[in-house]
C-alpha cells in the first residue's frame, strides 16, 4: 500500500497521533508545546478571552488549552477528560458562550486545533484513518453505538472518506505481534486515564503475514485518573479538613465530604470560587474546630492550585513506581503540604479500583475459553501499567518471562497506523 497510513488513539487523557509508508516503522507526530515538543497531546479544550480582545472567544486544545486555563481560570471555558461522555446518552449538549456544543462537536473542534498544531506531518491527511476505541465505552451505561456514531460526525469533519475502528489493546497487539518469531496467542492490557481494556489474540504467521484470531476481551471504566483521586483522597484533603468538624447551634458536626468530591477533576476546582458551596466554606473558617485546615482549602480554591497540585500527585505516582517509598510535597503560597509514603500505603488506597480491573482480567480470559496457562505472552501497556500494583495482578497469574511491557504511550497509535498497510484490514479493524 502506498498511501500514507494514519492511526489515532483519543485517549481520556492524551491523543497521541502515528503516520505510517509503505515501509519501516511508524512516527509519532510531535506538537511543539510551550514547556517542551511532546507526542502525547493532552486531551483537552479551553474557550477563552485573550486580553487584547475581551469581548471575543479564541479556542485552544492540548497543552496550550492548560495553559490558557492556568492564567485565567474564571474567565476561561476548560474542558478535558470529554471522551467519558461518548457514549452517555445523557449527555446531549453542553452551552459554551452561548453556543450549543454536541459531543462531536467538541471531538471535531479538539481535532481541527490537534491538526493545526501538528504543522506539515498533519497538513495533507490521507483518506482513511483508523481509529482506536474501547473495548468498553466509559460510563454506567454506555451506549457503543452512540459513542462510534459521534467519532463518525467528528472525524469525517477532517475531511476523513473512510474511517475505520480497531479496539485499543488491538492496535497495541498489533504494534507487539511484529516482535513475534513464532505462533502465539498474546493478552493486551491497555491501561489509559479512563479505562483499563484487555484483548486475547492469536497470532499466527502465514506466508510472511501475521493472521490474528480475536478470542476475548472485556473492560472496566476505571484507570490512573482513579489512582490520582485516591491519592488526593487519602493524602490532601485531610489536610485541606476533611474528616474534620465544625460547630453550629452549640452542636459539633462534620464537615460536608462533597466539598473534596470536586477534587476528582482538578479543571473543576475553579468553578467552586462562584459556587453555593464556596460561600459555606468560607464561613466554615470562623465555625471550624481546626480553622487552618479550611483556611487552606479556601486558598486552593481561590488561587486555583489545582493543576499544580495533580502534577504533584502524578510525580509521587511515578516515583512509587519504580521505588518502595517517594516523598510528596505539595507547596504553593501558604500551603506546604508532604509527607512519605510507601508504596504499600498507595496499593491499599487504590485496592477497589485494583479488584475491579483484576475482574476484568478474567472475564476477558473466560470470554477466551482460557486458563493463564493457555496466553503464550502478556504485553502491558499505557501509563498505568507501569504502577507496581497493577503489574502484580498479572505476575499472581502468568510467570513473569511471559509479561512484557514498553512504548506505553505510543504503542496503540503506532500499532493502528501500521495496520493500514495489512492488505486485509477487515482482519483488524472495521466501520462503525
């Protein structure tokens, strides 16, 4: 195939883009953000006034949508993590300074800016692209073809004739199976931000090609933005007065826990300042039994920490996953927050969301008719893969020679765009 292959993997978190030829590997396209070039692109929109013109509205996505959000939260729209609500049918439409934005239209407008900042490797796209998805959409109840229907709208947008889908943990055994030397049926675990997703395959090789035998899958709608709460849950809010109390009418009560749901959504943070909820905090200084614990949950609400808190949280989640104690410290104007902990601590905080994916493991080995001792290989792969606790779930079932991992965020794109060179694709991936 001569044509230029392009995969996509829209991520909860991130997108990251791959452009096949007709020969050798895949390449990233890269995004010259403000700190530094990445590939990984963040998955987020901000709608925005410039200073120059604070009547009018300009659109960013990816990092320059953060920073945007960062210098003026109040007056800035941000919106990330919207690939959760492909397939709710609950959601319907979302009002944007005074225009009505459908969820394909926030997909396309997030796609138009992605292209454009992708400069030249993006300027003349090709006519086919595909596209990976989850094996389960995230949500209570997800409606796949809703969710497929919407990626249609938004992609054909670009100018895409033929847009075709292959399941993440697909494109990413894709990407593995070329490293294959003989016959093997392979488990994929796809750990992104939203969902943790697994395909078993069987990979065969005939005539030079690799054939592949879907034999099951099965997902769960939680992943490393589920870690990340827990981290704040267990190690900030505390010291932000949750679990404290306050005294009203000559009783001591506790302090309302829904104030630290917020902090499941770092973007979420700022839109406390105007709330119902911002005005009950406040007066909780004067009521609080520990006042200096509400006075720093007003602070980070008011100079809206949020963003540098969760890179601090995302530090301390990588650190543990290489080492068995790190130090977090969370420090912005007043607020001086740390402490040690151990890897042990961080597996216990995060247990539910583990037993969760761990039952999603089986259930894809059961969908295949499988025992451990029937996968040839384990390939593991996105950010959260590389969490000690997460890995473990897979060394308690396959010996650890089986178990492979590496290109943790690259892998899907890259395995999606060299499926486009595959002379029968249908084996892959195939139209909403």
């Amino acid at each position: 195939m001569s044509e230029l292959c392009i995969g996509i993997d829209f991520g909860t978190t991130n997108t990251v883009v791959a452009l096949a030829g007709a020969q050798g590997p895949a390449h990233l396209v890269r995004f010259p953000a403000p700190e530094r070039e990445v590939f990984a692109f963040r998955s987020a929109l901000s709608f925005y006034a410039p200073p120059d013109l604070p009547n009018e509205r300009q659109i960013e996505a990816g990092p320059w949508a953060i920073e945007a959000y960062v210098e003026d939260p109040l007056e800035t729209r941000f919106i990330q993590s919207f690939k959760s609500f492909a397939a709710s049918e609950s959601f319907t439409e979302t009002q944007i300074v005074g225009r009505r934005y459908q969820f394909e239209d926030l997909l396309s407008t997030f796609l138009l800016k992605l292209r454009e900042h992708g400069g030249g490797d993006l300027a003349d796209l090709p006519r086919r692209v595909i596209v990976g998805r989850p094996v389960i959409f995230a949500g209570a109840a997800p409606n796949e073809a809703l969710a497929l229907g919407r990626y249609e709208t938004a992609f054909r947008r670009l100018g895409f004739e033929e847009i075709l889908y292959a399941y993440e943990p697909v494109g990413a055994a894709f990407f593995f199976a070329r490293e294959l030397k003989e016959d093997a049926t392979v488990l994929v675990g796809d750990f992104g931000g939203g969902t943790s997703d697994f395909s078993i395959i069987r990979f065969v090789r005939r005539g030079g090609e690799i054939a592949s035998i879907p034999l099951g899958r099965a997902g769960v709608g939680v992943a490393g933005d589920a870690f990340d709460y827990r981290i704040i849950d267990n190690l900030v809010s505390p010291a932000l007065g949750k679990g404290s109390s306050y005294t009203s009418f000559g009783k001591v009560l506790p302090v309302p826990n829904r104030y630290y749901s917020t902090f499941a959504r770092w973007d979420q943070l700022a839109l406390m300042r105007a709330s119902r909820d911002m005005r009950e905090i406040r007066k909780l200084v004067r009521e609080a039994v520990e006042p200096e614990k509400i006075e720093r949950l007003v602070e980070v609400l008011d100079e809206n920490y949020g963003y540098r808190l969760y890179r601090a949280v995302s530090e301390l989640k990588e650190a543990l996953s290489s080492r068995d104690a790190a130090a977090f410290r969370f420090a912005a104007g007043g607020i001086d927050i740390g402490a040690q902990v151990e890897r042990v601590e961080f597996k216990a905080w995060i247990a539910p969301e583990l037993r969760l994916i761990e039952d999603a493991v089986d259930r894809a080995l059961a969908d295949a008719g499988l025992g451990a001792d029937g996968v040839d290989k384990v390939f593991l792969t996105g950010g959260s893969s590389l969490v000690p606790a997460v890995r473990g779930i897979f060394h308690r079932r396959f010996d650890a020679e089986r178990i492979e991992s590496g290109a943790e965020l690259e892998s899907i794109a890259s395995g999606l765009a060299l499926m486009g060179r595959e002379r029968d694709l249908g084996k892959w991936a195939r139209g909403a």
